[in-house]
C-alpha cells in the first residue's frame, strides 16, 4: 500500500512539474498567458522593443526578454540553436543569403523597419570632395556589402556589373575612376573605421549606436521606395514555429502605432515602419538625403 501511494505521488508530481515547464515559454505553442519570449537583438539601442515588450506584459502577460548581441552572426546561430525564440536585427535579403549559407530555415514571420544604409565621413563633407585613392569601408558580408556598393554606385563613386543583382562583390566593381581602396570589415566595425578611413558605409542601427544621427550625419542615404523590400528589417522565427501563437501576438505588439511612434520620436528619420498599415513616415522626404555635390 505504502509503495502504491508513494508511486502515485510521484507520478503526480511529475505530471505537475511537466505543466510547469511548458507554461513558462511561448515555444512549441504552449499558450501566451505566462509566457517567456527571448529576442536576439543587435545593440543597445532598442526602445520600439521595449514600447512592444511593456504592452505585452500589460495586456498578455507576456515576457520579452530582450537578448542583445555585438555583430550580425550570433543572432542567427542563437535562434537555429534555441538560445532565443526569436531574433529582430537583421534585412529580409541578409537572413536569405544566411540560410543560404548555413543551410538553416530561419523564417520571416513579420516586417519591422528600413534602415537605409548611409555614407559617413569624418574628413570630408561630401562624397564629391573625396581624393584620388581614397579609403573607404564596407561590410563585409554579402548582403550589407553588395547594398554599400550599390550605395556608392548611387553617389557616382564607382560602376558595377548589373548582373550580379543586389549583392555584387568587389569582383563585379567595372569602374573605379578615382581608384577608390574598398576594404571590408565585419558591418560592426565600420563605424569605428570613421578613424583612419576617408569613408565609411554604415548600416543605421551600428550607426546610431556608435552616436551618429543617420538623417543629420550621413552624407548620402539610401532612397526607400518599392525596390526597398529586400532591405526591410524582419521579426524571424525557426520554420518549425512560424505558427507559434506567442510569437504571432508579439508580432502583433509590435507591428501598433504605438511601437511606430516610438520610432519617429527615437530614432527622428533614422528608421521607418514598413508594416502593412503602419503610420506613414514619409522616408522619401528624408532618405534620400544627399550631400553628393
């Protein structure tokens, strides 16, 4: 009898602790009342998340625990390996040429923002005042580095083979008139660059995380219209929970006027909200900034 009833208890126990586990997370859709969501994140600086995770606690009694990461890399090895649920840094091109790569299935489950990459310089005012042999910087992987391209193709600096599309290299440079030296760094390190090179391109986040005002500061931005969809940031999932109720209504959180509000009074031109429906911030007006003459 003893033994029957200590049996029971244990199994009992088991059973209350299994619940436990699986109301704590959002994963393999266990439900979002009580829920802990991590969110891989590039940088410091993240309040339209903050906006989104203060809601969500409020009003779902969900958790957002924001992960913050240093480069483009980790955020993606942390969600293929389940070290976060989710991750919000990274362009729709930049996570198809990574699971390209890595063979993985990270999945968009939603739009956040453009960032329109941007041309910085400490030692000149525009691009056209750039010398003969000058040194500029670029990221150095294949999606941020083809878009810095691209971008000083716009500013007249160098041409580049059509064929390779949105993601050229430096193999694909046909005309470089003032023997422009482009190296590449990883995208974190080009902000600090702005040291010893004449010129830099810089993504917006690493921008105004190293104290730069991308609307005030950049010499020339990228212009944001319909080709600018590859360049909008996304919310990514594994494949196996593009489902997941907890992540959808932390989509949904975020993708509010509020959170877009928080964008135009943060970051003041540096980034736009480009889900369908959110509150137009005119980017033409400003994006397409240029201090090209």
């Amino acid at each position: 009898m003893k033994r029957a009833l200590a049996a029971g208890l244990a199994l009992v126990v088991a059973v209350g602790l299994a619940g436990c586990s699986g109301s704590s997370t959002g994963s393999n859709g266990s439900g979002k009342d009580g829920a802990t969501v991590k969110v891989g994140v590039y940088g410091d600086n993240n309040e339209p998340w903050e906006t989104a995770a203060e809601n969500l606690k409020n009003d779902e009694n969900i958790d957002v625990e924001l992960v913050k990461f240093s480069d483009y890399v980790q955020p993606n090895q942390a969600l293929s390996d389940g070290s976060v649920d989710l991750n919000s840094f990274q362009t729709e091109i930049y996570l198809d040429t990574y699971n390209s790569e890595h063979g993985t299935d990270l999945t968009s489950i939603g739009y956040t923002i453009i960032e329109p990459m941007g041309l910085y310089s400490h030692r000149v005012s525009s691009v056209g005042d750039l010398a003969d042999g000058a040194t500029v910087t670029i990221p150095n992987d294949v999606s941020n580095g083809g878009r810095a391209l691209k971008l000083l193709e716009k500013a007249g600096l160098i041409t580049v083979n059509p064929d390779a599309g949105l993601t050229p290299g430096l193999d694909d440079v046909t005309g470089n008139p003032k023997n422009l030296r482009i190296t590449q760094l990883d995208a974190a390190q080009t902000a600090r660059s702005l040291d010893d090179a004449d010129l830099a391109a810089i993504n917006a986040d690493i921008a105004v995380d190293a104290g730069l005002t991308p609307s005030a500061d950049a010499l020339l931005r990228e212009e944001v219209g319909e080709a600018s969809k590859p360049y909008y940031n996304v919310i990514a999932a594994r494949a196996s929970d593009v489902d997941d109720e907890t992540y959808r209504t932390v989509v949904r959180y975020y993708q509010s006027d509020e959170v877009a509000r928080t964008i135009a009074d943060v970051y003041k031109g540096s980034q736009f909200p480009v889900w369908d429906g959110a509150p137009s911030a005119s980017p033409s007006a400003t994006a397409s900034q240029s201090k090209a003459a």
